[in-house]
C-alpha cells in the first residue's frame, strides 16, 4: 500500500470517529503524514513542469501498484484543499467543551434524573460540576467554552463553579434565571408551588424572574414564589417527579354560579380566622404579610401550626431580619424534636448564636443540627461547627470536627479550613 492511501485511510477513520480528540498527540501521526503528502505533492508538480521528455509529461495520471489495485493521482490544486478541509474539520474536533454525567459523556438538551435514594453529579471540562439530589431531574441545554447552561427541572442541586475570568453559566427553573461567574450555592426548584429557594454558600449571583432581580453574594438565602404558569415548552422531565396540582387555568374549571368558600366549615358571612389568615398569607408567598398574619396571634400561630408552616414562618422572619425568627425557631425545636425541621432550627439557631458572638450556645446548637447527616444544612452545619470550635479554641474539639467535615465534603466550602486545623502540630 502506498503513502498516499495510508494517509486516506488514516483521515477517512479519523473523520469517521465519532469520538472527540481530546489531545494533541493523538493528531501527530497523521500531521506528519498530510506535511509529507503535500511536500511530495509539490515535488511531483515541480517536476511535472520541468520535465525534459513529451512522454514524460503525457504520462498517464494513474499507475498500477505491486498490488495489482489503482491509485489516482490528483493534481496538487484539488489534493491541498481536501487537505485544509480536512484539518478544519479536525480542528472543530480538539478541544470541544463538554461534560460528563457520573463519568460518562454527556449528551446536550438529553435529561438527568436522580431518581430515588441516589444523587447524579454533572461535572464540565473545567471542573464546575452540579450534584442532584434524589428525586431532582435537569437537563443541560447548552455548553461554551466559557461555561454552560443548565435548566433545573424539579427538585434541588448543589452547584460548584469554577471562577476564571470569562466564565459564564445560567441556570433556569421555571420563569428564574441565576447567572453565575464563579460560586457555590444550593438552588431548590418547586414547579408545583412555583418557588425558588437560594442560598449561597460563597461568590456571587444575579437571580432574575417574575419581575423581580437581585444580586445574591456571600451567605445570603432568598426564596421566591411566582404566581404564573410554568415557562411554556419547558414542561418537567418525568411527571411522576413532580408534586401533582390541579388545574387552577380558568377555562379548565367548572363554571359555578358563585364562587365557593375556601373552608365549607366555616359559615357564609363569618370573619376568616387567625389561622385561616395565616395559611392565606403563606399560600401568598409574601413574607411581609405572612409575618403580619402570624403577629396577629403569634404564640396562638407557634402552638397550632403544624411542621410545614413554622418553617415558611421562619423562613420568612428570616429573610425581614425580624425579632420574631428566634421565637419563631425555638417553637420548631420544642415541638417538633429530632425531626428534620428541628434540626433546620438548630443550625438557624446556632447561626443566629455565632453572629452574636455566643460560641458556646452557637456550639450547642450545631451540634444539635449535625446529630443526623440526612439532615437539611449539615454541611452548612459542620463546617460553621468547624469555625467555632476553631474561635473557641477547643482544639480536641475543631480537629475532630474537621476530621469529619473532610471525610464527608473533601472539596467542601469548609475543606482548606479543616486542612489547616486537622495539619496543625501533626508529626
């Protein structure tokens, strides 16, 4: 076989491959061959010019190989552009941005779901990756070279992206969009209640939707509710993972001659109650008239409430900066011990203690909210755990806890700070 079918053989297979090039080396073998084509492609044409003999030039533009099979030769002005269109198309090939899913190559626009008691890991080419909790399903719409766009369907991920200078990722849910430089955050998406809920952990974001935007940096939470229908075209990946509602779109409801009371209990013409106040203001998602409701009988509203309205509650004292979220907190805690919406007190409790500057209580309420590591905010938790210990200098205590944290979260918001305590006075 000659030179010039090698190197057709060899582009034709490299071409074929569906596969990206991922490295330089993997082209040399065939570079060498295209520059030695090309160069013997010139001799040829130059020697075809000079030629001294008439037969010489007439000779014909095919010869027969020891083979027996036929090589065409082609004149170098068809032979050089075959070969810069080739290269072109090697060159789209190296280099191409992508991701993985859990290690395997990613397909864009195809769904990830987590579904249940497992969590799914979406890492880029330039290590930004996000981690799906059970039950949470995205999808990757698009991928640059400077970043990528994610729409989180349903559910919550843990986001981690690394800053360089032109990065760029956005992510969607519903009618929101988070831009993000370079940070990490936990983003929760409910199609069903149309909320939004944030919070940062480190960096900086822009949050836009439903009229609404605003810069969210440091620490800092957010949780935002929209009363509109879902993005149209956009519906969740997999029904069954999405909360069922039903249809509040006018034209689908069933005509009546006047409306229906909200509570068939409560008689025609008698005055809402308390708690029905309350619950209209929480379905409202607004947190000032949430927290006005419940002060019209906050310790009646702290001892009938149940688990999944005194966390909203104190969500929403949380996000005013009202006194109330203390009480608020410690109701949830003396109510409902041991359960995940205790333990969520406990570290807002234990926040709350830090920024006051009582370790000790701080200590106490961290550890309460680390006792369980299913638990909402343990990482958060921890590591705070972490920094405390490490204030107090209870160095048993912070090299323990740091211990932990780095067993858990290696490449946690926490992790260098649990490096350096776990490395003080080792051998």
């Amino acid at each position: 076989m000659t030179e010039r079918r090698k190197t057709n053989e060899a582009l034709g297979k490299l071409l074929a491959d569906a596969e990206p090039i991922r490295t330089a080396a993997a082209l040399s073998p065939l570079a060498e061959r295209l520059r030695a084509r090309r160069a013997q492609d010139r001799q040829e044409a130059k020697d075809a010019t000079q030629a001294p003999h008439p037969e010489t030039a007439q000779k014909p533009a095919q010869e027969t190989e020891p083979s027996g099979g036929r090589v065409v030769r082609l004149p170098i002005r068809l032979v050089a552009p075959a070969v810069l269109v080739a290269a072109a198309a090697v060159a789209l090939l190296v280099g191409r941005p992508g991701f993985r899913v859990d290690g395997a190559r990613g397909v864009v626009g195809a769904p990830v779901v987590a579904t249940a008691g497992r969590t799914r890991t979406v890492a880029f080419d330039d290590r930004s990756q996000a981690t799906l909790t059970a039950g949470s399903a995205i999808s990757v719409t698009e991928v640059t070279r400077h970043g990528g766009r994610m729409r989180l369907e349903n559910g919550e991920i843990d986001v981690a992206v690394v800053h360089h200078e032109d990065t760029r990722y956005t992510l969607e849910s519903g009618p929101f969009s988070v831009t993000v430089i370079g940070t990490q955050f936990r983003l929760a998406w409910a199609p069903s209640e149309q909320r939004l809920d944030l919070h940062m952990r480190e960096g900086r974001v822009h949050v836009r939707g439903c009229g609404k935007e605003q810069d969210v940096a440091g620490t800092e939470e957010i949780s935002w509710r929209c009363e509109v229908a879902p993005v149209p075209g956009a519906p969740p990946l997999l029904a069954s993972s999405v909360p069922s509602a039903l249809p509040s779109v006018p034209e689908l409801a069933v005509p009546a001659p006047s409306p229906a009371p909200s509570h068939v209990d409560v008689p025609l013409g008698s005055a809402p109650t308390a708690d029905e106040r309350f619950r209209k203001a929480l379905a409202s998602g607004d947190d000032a008239a949430i927290l006005a409701a419940a002060r019209a009988d906050f310790d009646g509203i702290l001892a009938r409430a149940d688990g999944k309205e005194l966390g909203p509650l104190g969500d929403a004292a949380r996000r005013l900066g009202a006194p109330e979220e203390t009480a608020i907190w410690t109701a949830a805690q003396r109510r409902f011990p041991g359960s995940p919406l205790a333990r969520t007190a406990a570290f807002h409790l234990g926040r709350k203690a830090a920024a006051a500057g009582d370790r000790a209580a701080a200590s106490r309420w961290l550890t309460d909210a680390t006792a369980d590591p299913s638990a909402p905010f343990y990482r958060e938790a921890l590591g705070r755990l972490v920094e405390v210990a490490n204030q107090q200098g209870d160095t048993v205590a912070a090299k323990r806890n740091a211990a932990k944290y780095l067993a858990a979260f290696p490449d946690g918001p926490h992790a260098a700070l649990a490096r350096t305590i776990v490395a003080k006075d080792a051998p």
